[in-house]
C-alpha cells in the first residue's frame, strides 16, 4: 500500500498542471462577439491556451452581473466584467477582486451623423440621439463632443433607446447624429447618407474610459498564479499575431462565426487595426481616467473612490511583459 501511494505521488509530481481541474474562464458573451474581446473564444479555438500548457474551459453567461455571481459561487477561477461593476464591489466592500488584464478595452464608440452635417463644427444647434440621460453613450460622447470644440448645450439631446434605435433613426433622418459602435456601424443594411464624424481611436483618445478586464479573486492569484500568467499569455500573444496579421482573425472568426458575412469581418478587422492588447491592456494612466469617471457619475453617489491597487494587479501582466517584452506605439503599458 505505502509503494502504492509513493507510486501516485510520484505519478502525480511527473503529470503536473496538466492534471489539475481545467481553469475557467467566464465570458459574457454566448457565441464569439465582434470585437477583440473574441481573443478568449479564438484563443480556444486557435489553440494559443493550449500552447502555454494551460486547459481553458469557457463559461458562457450573459452580462457582468452572472459573470460575478459565477465567479462568486465558485463556477470560475477569472471573469471578464464591466469596470463599472469592478470599482462598485470593491468600493462597496462586497467582493474582493483584481484586474490582470483586458483584452478589448474601448466599447468602439464612433459619432455617425447623416451627410448634411459635413464635419464636427456643423453638429453645434442640431439633434443627437442618445440612449437616455446619464446613459454611458451620453456621458461619454459629452466629453468626446466637448473635447472637439462643440457646445453640448445647444445640441437637442433626443433619447431613443438601444443602439439598433439610434442607428435606425438616423437612417430615417429623424435626428442628425449618434453614437453607435463600431459593430453597429459595419453591419448596417444601408450607409447612404451617412459618414463617421469621429471614429472610435479618435473616440476613445478623447474619452479613454476602459470598459470591460479580466479579473480574479486574490486568492486565485495565490494558488493558481502559474494559470492565471499562462491564460494573460495567450491572450496576449494572440492579439499580437492578429494586430500584426488581421486576416489571422478575419479567418478564425469565418471558422467560429459562419453566420457573418466575410467582407464585414473584413472590415472589422481593419477597423481595429489599433484596438488590440498587445501589451496585456491595463495603462495606469487609462485605469485613472476610467475610474475618476466612474466616480462622477450618480451610480457612484455614495461611494468613495479606491486606490488603484484595491482593484487593479499589474504583476501578472508586467511578468508576461517581462518575457515578451512591450511593443511601442499601441497600448501603452505604462504605470
């Protein structure tokens, strides 16, 4: 009996990670969405998890709230959540977390607005279609708006609901200018008379408010810190061989997504030439910025603001850094 427990541990020692429960990863989206956040689905399916010696397993849920309940209950060792929520639970003292990366930080925002009003100066007096007050496409766009010299006030701020809405009564003409994403903008049926007036790198240049990391519970990062670097890893090798190969992508989302159309991948991919994590996601000065926002807003009313190390871990990321070093001039790994 005693050579047969020796004979296991041994056994046990030889095998390593590869033995241990597979590591989850909760995503908020049920099927590859169009964005760089589709890394965590690709990086499955492409096999970047694999290569780092890590077994990936993805929970689907939908929205950040389950995302949080999951992880809470056990049923994942990291979560992708909305930064919103983040600073809410540590600030509340409700839930103990830290961000280790993000891999899509901006929503891709972008402001369309019909042919008639030609650039930026021409949107002072005319009509703006937003969500609804105090919605994160208005408060956003205000800055953005502001930043490029327009007087808000005078803008006639029409609330229309979900993106789809906007986009719809823009189409129609019943309003001058919107916010939409990106993915809005590129599956439109029909762009006639319609043009970008500020495109999502010049959006989030102007209002660069993170929107969704990575996180884990600290004690995750005590004992299964060797995963949790090999997944930060993955993820951010696959940006970079898409950032520097976006047909890498386009192919890969045919394979998961054959419901979409390959010219509007296409497309996509060129749009996000600059909105990949190839240095893990997570800039000091961005993460400032997010949450000195966030602490504005009415849903922080009765909070009060955190320092970054409550909530933010840059260790995993500056370690994968550290092997693969930081690329210049995209996603600033400053801290």
């Amino acid at each position: 009996m005693k050579n047969l427990v020796a004979s296991l541990a041994v056994l046990a020692a030889m095998i390593g990670p590869a033995a241990a429960a597979p590591f989850r990863l909760i995503v908020t989206d049920l099927e590859a969405p169009l964005v760089p956040n589709s890394v965590m689905d690709l990086a499955v399916s492409l096999g970047y998890f694999a290569r780092e010696n890590v077994e990936v397993e993805l929970v689907r849920v939908q929205q950040t709230p389950l995302a949080v309940t999951a992880l809470q209950a056990g049923e994942g060792e990291m979560a992708n959540i909305g930064v919103d929520t983040l600073l809410q639970l540590v600030a509340s003292g409700q839930l103990d977390l830290r961000a280790v990366m993000s891999p899509s930080k901006s929503l891709a925002f972008m402001i369309v607005a019909r042919d008639a009003i030609p650039d930026v100066a021409s949107l002072g007096g005319k009509s703006f279609g937003i969500g609804r007050v105090g919605s994160v496409d208005q408060t956003l766009s205000r800055q953005v708006l502001t930043s490029a010299g327009v007087d808000v006030e005078s803008l006639e701020q029409v609330a229309l609901g979900q993106p789809a809405a906007r986009a719809q009564a823009l189409a129609a003409g019943q309003i001058d200018a919107t916010t939409m994403s990106l993915g809005t903008w590129t599956t439109l049926p029909d762009q006639a008379g319609l043009h970008v007036l500020i495109d999502q790198d010049a959006y989030y240049k102007a209002a660069p408010v993170v929107s969704k990391v990575n996180v884990v519970l600290p004690e995750t990062l005590e004992t299964r810190r060797p995963e949790v670097v090999a997944v930060v890893t993955a993820l951010t090798k696959l940006a970079r061989d898409i950032s520097a190969d976006p047909k890498l992508w386009v192919d890969a989302m045919a394979e998961v997504r054959p419901d979409l159309d390959r010219t509007k991948l296409e497309s996509l991919a060129d749009a996000y030439g600059q909105s990949w994590s190839v240095n893990g996601g997570l800039s000091a000065k961005e993460l400032a910025f997010t949450a000195d926002w966030n602490f504005k807003s009415a849903d922080f009313a009765d909070l009060e603001p955190v320092d970054m190390a409550r909530w933010v871990d840059f260790s995993v990321v500056d370690e994968v850094l550290g092997s693969l070093g930081s690329l210049p001039d995209m996603d600033p790994a400053d801290r």
